[in-house]
C-alpha cells in the first residue's frame, strides 16, 4: 500500500493540478493524506470536488510549520510506502513506477526534479545540478543538502526510525533524509521525475538560499549528528 502525504495550507490555485498528477498512478487501495493547516481560502473544497475515496482530508495541528503539518499527515498514514508530495509541483506520469522498481533495492528512494516557474515553465532541467546534489551521506549532513521532501519516497521501516521529529529540525526532509542515509540504503535517482514549482509562495523552502547563519547552520548540524546518535543507541 502507497501513502502520498500532502501538507497544505492555501494552495488552491495548484493542489489540483498535483492530485491529478498523482491519482492516475496509485492504485485502488492506496491513500493520499491531505493534512491541511488552517487554509482561509478554497483549498479543501478543490481537493473535495474530487469525489475520491482515496483522498483522506485530516486537520493539521494549526501551528504555521510545515514541519509539524507534514509529521502529522505522516503520522496518519497506514502505507508500507510513503511519499512525500508539496501541494504545487506535478509528478511525471512514469515518477510511482520508477520509484517504487528503485525501492525493490532501497529503503528511501530521492529523485531529480525540474524547477519551474509558477505557470510549469521550466526554469532548471535539473535540482540536482543547481544544487550541486551528489550522493554521500556525510556530504549531505555536512557539506550540501540533497534531500528534497516532493522528491522523496520511503519504506515504513524508515518513517518508524525518524518519528517523532526532534525539535531542532530547519526542514523535515533534510531529517528523513539523514535517518535513511545513517540507519537503511538510499538511493538517488539522477533523472527528473516531477516539476519542482517555484511560485514565490511554497510551503517548503528546498532549493531557495538558506536564512540561517553559518553559526546556526553549524549548531543545526551538530544537533542533527547527536539526535542520530542517540536514536541509534536508543537515548531519543
């Protein structure tokens, strides 16, 4: 069973574009978790006029932090694999069938994406050369993040080691990512297989410059290593 976890807050003018994208490619028995924080405008009726079973619509926990909105649609989701989708990019039609043929061989499967613009003008064939993205689980902690959360899918073995979320985290998928990296095998997949839409209003940051200084990108760091460490020896 497929779990795809949107969190969403007044994305009414994209969520629909994304669950079509998404819906035609999971089967009967699979879930979408909409877990909206609060949304002031017609997010939720354009995800209800879909009529789907399939959509299961959840209220997040209404503190503005898609950190805590994407935990708490994770928290409900009954999948073997879980994936992780922002309320406005588009998946390719081929992106379930490529990432799950990955998974067979990996416990966390990260793609590449194409960024565009808020019409799906595409801005950047590649994240992963923008960014400099390359494998490496030390590079990635320390050096440069490649995890990209609408990029990223997931086994249940994965999502039981990084729940709960520590308090520290500045994006909860550079945290899943560096769970799957340190405790399972991950596996990147240098080939787009969604439209990362930058529109100057997402809920998630991945690909813009961090706001943060070098002193507290440091400390993030070396929170991030200790919270590992004492999830793996059991202190978390």
């Amino acid at each position: 069973m497929i779990s795809v976890c949107i969190a969403t807050y007044n994305g009414e003018d994209y969520i629909a574009t994304q669950l079509t994208s998404i819906l035609c490619q999971i089967g009967e028995a699979d879930e979408i978790i909409i877990s909206d924080d609060g949304s002031s405008d017609g997010t939720l009726e354009v995800v209800r006029s879909f009529h789907d079973p399939r959509i299961v619509i959840t209220q997040g926990p209404a503190t503005g932090s898609a950190i805590d909105n994407f935990e708490h649609a994770l928290q409900c989701t009954k999948g073997d694999v879980i994936y992780l989708s922002d309320q406005d990019d588009c998946w390719f039609p081929d992106k379930v069938e490529r990432m799950n043929r990955a998974l067979a061989n990996a416990d966390c499967v990260v793609s590449d994406c194409s960024v565009t613009d808020q019409f799906l003008k595409v801005t950047q064939a590649s994240f992963f050369k923008c960014n400099s993205t390359r494998f490496g689980r030390y590079y990635n902690l320390l050096i440069k993040n490649g995890y990209i959360g609408g990029c990223m899918a997931f086994k249940r073995c994965v999502l039981d080691k990084a729940l709960p979320f520590p308090n520290h985290l500045p994006m909860h998928d550079i945290w899943i990512g560096n769970v799957a990296a340190f405790f399972f095998r991950l596996r990147f997949i240098d080939e787009p297989l969604s439209y990362f839409r930058r529109s100057g209003n997402n809920v998630s940051t991945s690909g813009q410059k961090s706001k943060y200084s070098l002193c507290h990108k440091l400390y993030i760091r070396l929170q991030t290593v200790l919270t590992l460490l004492a999830r793996r020896y059991g202190k978390d």
